[in-house]
C-alpha cells in the first residue's frame, strides 16, 4: 500500500502504468490510501519502486486513524450455511465475544437447496448489534469488518443491487445439463488444469448457466452474480466485488494468473462484467456506509476488506499458513485441505485447488458432500422421543459397528466421486443391529469418505504429518478418535475450533489494515490436545476401508436407475394433475 496524495494520483498512475483505477464513492478529495490489486510479486515491485505493467485496479480509501492501527478491535463474521456468526477480536487476536444468528435453508425439490440473501442480511445485522451490546464496545473502535463465507453460491442482483431470486447455494446439484454442456464445450481437463476444480453442478458456473436456460428473464436483468459473502460486502459498502478464493469455486478464474478466464467466458457466451472484481483477501474494497451503518450499528467510513470463502479462511484460523499444514473441518460439509505454493492438481481429478486467504499460498483440497449434516439426519431418525443419547450410545459400540457400513451420499458426493446422484445407504444390517450400531456407522462411514480424501492429497503432497481439526464435529470426543483410526494419523484439536473461519476472516482483515500480520494465525491457533491414533483399531478400520470403497462401484449404476425412476414418478404425477 501507498499513501498518496489526491494532487499526485495522476502522476503516480501514469508512472505506474495502472490499466484502471477504480474509486469508492465515498472517497473525499483529501489524503488517500492507494491499494493495487495483483499478486504479491506486483506488490513488491511497487514498494521497490519499479515499474509497473500488470496491475489491474486500485482503490482509494480515506487515510484516517483506521488505516494507522489505533482501532483496537476487528469485526469478524462467518456466513455460513446454518447462520452467520459475528466475533470480535482484539489487537493481540484475542476471542472476546461473539453471536450467531440462524436463518433457514429451503429445499424445493431433490437436489435443490436456495437461502434468502434478506436473511443474511438480517441476520449479519442483528449478531453485529447484539455483539457491540454485549461486548460494550464503542463501533468506532472497529478498525475493519472481515467476512467468511459459504462457497460456490449464485445470487443474481440487479443494477441497483437487488436480489432478483433466491441463492443457489453450494448444497445445490441442478445444474447438471449444464455442467455436461460446460465440460463439453470447454474441455473438462483444460477447465480442471486452469480452473483448479473438475466441472460439477456444485460449481456457480454451472448454476449461472441453468439461471440462464430456465430463469432467462431473471439472467437478462443481472447486473452481478455474487457469492453469499460477497453480497454481505455490497450491502456494507456499496461495492460489487469477490476474493481470489471465492472466485476461484466459480470454475471462470484463472488460478495463476488471477484474473477471469476470458476465454472460457467468450465459450459459453458469459460476460465478464457480470462477475465482481477479484481483489486479494486482505484488501481493503469499501467502507460502510451510513445505511449500513444505521441499519448495523457500525460507524460510518469502518473499512471492509475483501475477506474470503470459508474453506480458504477457516485453513488461516486453524494456522495453516505454512506449506504442507493441513486440517479437516467438519460442519455440515467436511473437507481436508493442505497449505502449498502452487496449484496441486490431482491426475484422476479426485481433489481441487481453491486459492488461499494467503495471497501466496493455494489449497488443495478434498470436500465431502455431506458430513455433520449426515450425523444430524441420522440423529433425528434415530433419536426418537429424545430419550436415547446417541452419542454415549455410540461409543459402546465397537469400532466397526458390528460389520455396519454407512455411505453418507445423502446429497450425492464431491470427492472423490463427483456424483450428485449418489445415495445414502447401510449395508450390512443385520437383527442384532439397533440405534447404537447406526449411529456409530454413521460417525464412521463420514471418516471413511474423508480417507479418501486424505488418500487422494498425499499422493501430490505426500508429507502430510497431522491434522488440525476444526468445525462443530471436531467437538466429538467419539469422532476425534474415530477419526485418528481411520486416517491413521494424529489428529490436533485447537483452541478455536468452533471459531477457525471466523479468526481467518479476521486475520485477512487485521492484515489488511496493518493491525495483524500473517504470523498471528499460527500464534493464536494453540493445539490443546492431541489424539493419537489406536493400532488396534486402524487394522480394523483398514479392513472395513476397502469394502467402504468398493461399495460404491457395485452401487453406481443402480444410482442413475433410482434418478431416471424417480424423474418419471415425478412426470407421471403432474401429469395426472
């Protein structure tokens, strides 16, 4: 960053060579903060004083106390699928407060999965207020806001940034037609070697498309398709634009050169204006508002960094900086995810490489469809009355659940089988099988897809030692263990495990006003405990591992027949209507 004078913009932009320099609104005429918007390499090379050809953008912001580290507090909060947690940091990353607002997730038909962005919106507004209330924290003592955020989302809004539908979420799988049509016209591989992901429905490309072929009215008035959080930001500052980690999960973003892939747009008839523009996570984009911060309690003009996904945030707060960390979270999803200097492409396509929070790291990774939210289906089916503690239950039984497989395909599966259509199945029930067994497979059958995962990595990044595991699953003493035996390697819990993408929000933020730097996500990521794997069991769990594996190749097929029957039940009965 630069400080600059408004009389020397000129000046600086032609002696920089700037192809663009974009401005918020709200900036007055006076000392100015210039940010450019590259890689890092870029960034050196403007603080050296050299040259500069490439870099894209810059934005001007209000050089203030903000910007000079005398806030003493960060505003965190973490988008997600169930509901937004706020938290509030110190200068030295201490946790001192947080809140969570819930908001529903709808479930039109199979497969589909919407939010409303109103109750995001909400829901950031009032976790923001309630936090402030309790932590009688002054709002202009915030030095910035951060966001975290649920991925592969597709909102449409208008060119006065509203909503034009519901979002697609990441959950959703509609937009298969599509994603065949993507593969097709643009090369699968070529998508994977740019893009870092193979094509999938998951993916906002495809959801983009399908908007396209079946919502044309709603396709022809979007100004900007956003992800979840990066809505969030526009409604705090006016600014339509995303992170390099969130626009590397739409399949359109050139993962080394960090721009948009114009030539995979101009294939499928895209625009590029119709997507945000990227800036790295740390960066500062916008400031509140003062609607925002009428409607929020934040004070108008508290800078707002770009943040990033949560996958990409939640590796910063479990202090996966460094190359070759890794952790698993396991939230409604689950996934396994390694810290690297370079894209790390697997040859069967089984994994994907998302770009860091970190400006010069990426992470690889392996995501598991459906994973807490497969224990929370499971416990709701078994539960009964309320009456019976699966948990307790489930840590009498032994490893292996009395010869009980549990396949979690409850919502298809990512990796490694990128199937949509898979379902969810025990195998192996016998009469002497009750709740106990049920539920312990259950907790197993999601460790068994997340070895797959972790199988799948270290064959490109093979010196995977430990894992740091984060996410309301970490809290499972049961499913720690299960989890050591499993994947046959020690597995960290860490002090923040319920907070990790909430403190990568506010790492990225703290950073990128000058009041953290990246060291701090290590130091403030203590291990509290360590669960070393149990030899007895992993022999047990190796065993059961193949059969868990080749279950799904005898199941395959049957899984395309159940979709075509179900499709025709559906077609027969409107029919009938």
């Amino acid at each position: 960053m630069i400080a600059a004078d408004a009389r020397c913009l000129g000046q600086i932009c032609k002696k920089l060579h700037l192809a663009e320099v974009f401005c918020v609104p709200t900036c007055p005429h006076r000392n100015l903060l210039l940010y450019f918007a590259g890689n890092t390499h870029d960034q050196r090379a403007i603080s050296a004083g050299a040259p500069r050809r490439h870099v894209a953008r810059a934005i001007l912001l209000p050089r203030n106390e903000q910007t000079t580290m005398t806030k003493p507090y960060i505003l965190a909060h973490d988008l997600g699928t169930s509901g937004n947690k706020a938290s509030l940091f110190d200068a030295n990353g201490h946790l001192l407060a947080a809140d969570y607002a819930p908001y529903p997730t709808d479930y039109p038909r199979p497969n589909w999965a919407e939010q409303d962005p109103a109750q995001w919106w909400n829901a950031v507004c009032t976790a923001t207020q309630r936090l402030l209330a309790a932590a009688a924290v002054d709002a202009g003592d915030i030095a910035a806001v951060g966001f975290s955020g649920m991925m592969m989302g597709v909102l449409p809004v208008d060119a006065a940034g509203v909503p034009l539908r519901s979002c697609i979420i990441w959950a959703d799988q509609r937009a298969q037609d599509e994603a065949r049509f993507m593969a097709d016209t643009c090369g699968a591989d070529r998508v994977y070697l740019r893009c870092g992901h193979r094509v999938s429905p998951a993916y906002c490309a495809p959801k983009i498309l399908w908007i396209r072929n079946h919502q044309p009215e709603i396709y022809a008035r979007a100004a900007k398709f956003l992800v979840p959080k990066d809505y969030m930001v526009f409604r705090l500052t006016g600014e339509c634009v995303t992170d390099y980690s969130d626009a590397s999960g739409t399949l359109l973003f050139d993962l080394m050169t960090r721009r948009w892939a114009d030539d995979l747009l101009t294939e499928l008839h895209l625009s590029v204006d119709q997507l945000p523009f990227p800036f790295p996570s740390p960066a500062v984009v916008g400031t509140v508002t003062p609607e925002a911060a009428a409607a929020t309690g934040l004070r108008a003009g508290t800078p707002v960094v770009a943040g990033g996904g949560d996958g990409s945030c939640a590796g910063i707060g479990a202090g996966v900086v460094n190359p070759g960390s890794a952790y698993c979270t396991i939230g409604t999803s689950a996934w396994i995810s390694v810290s690297t200097n370079a894209p790390v492409p697997d040859p069967q396509q089984r994994t994907m490489t998302f770009h860091h929070v970190h400006p010069e790291r990426y992470a690889p990774m392996g995501v598991q469809q459906l994973a807490g939210g497969a224990r929370e289906w499971a416990w709701k089916a078994l539960a009964g009355d309320g009456t019976l503690d699966l948990d307790s239950a489930a840590a009498q039984v032994a490893p292996g659940s009395d010869g009980l497989i549990f396949l979690p395909y409850l919502m298809g599966e990512r990796s490694p089988w990128w199937n949509p259509l898979a379902r969810g199945a025990f195998v192996g029930l016998a009469m002497p099988h009750g709740k106990p067994e049920m539920a312990r497979a259950v907790l197993e059958g999601v460790a068994f897809g997340l070895r797959q995962i972790l199988d799948a990595l270290r064959e490109q990044v093979p010196d995977i030692q430990a894992l740091r595991l984060i996410g309301g699953g970490g809290k499972s003493l049961l499913w720690q263990q299960i989890l050591a035996d499993c994947l046959g390697l020690p597995i960290h819990t860490l002090e923040l495990k319920g907070e990790a993408a909430s403190w990568g929000a506010a790492v990225a933020a703290g950073v990128g006003v000058g009041l953290y730097d990246w060291s701090i996500a290590a130091a403030r990521s203590q291990i509290v405990n360590v669960i070393d794997p149990n030899l007895a069991h992993a022999q047990r769990y190796n065993e059961l591992f193949t059969i868990y594996t080749d279950l799904y190749g005898v199941l395959e097929p049957f899984y395309a027949r159940l979709a075509a029957a179900n499709a025709n039940a559906a077609a027969n009965t409107q029919f009938a209507e």
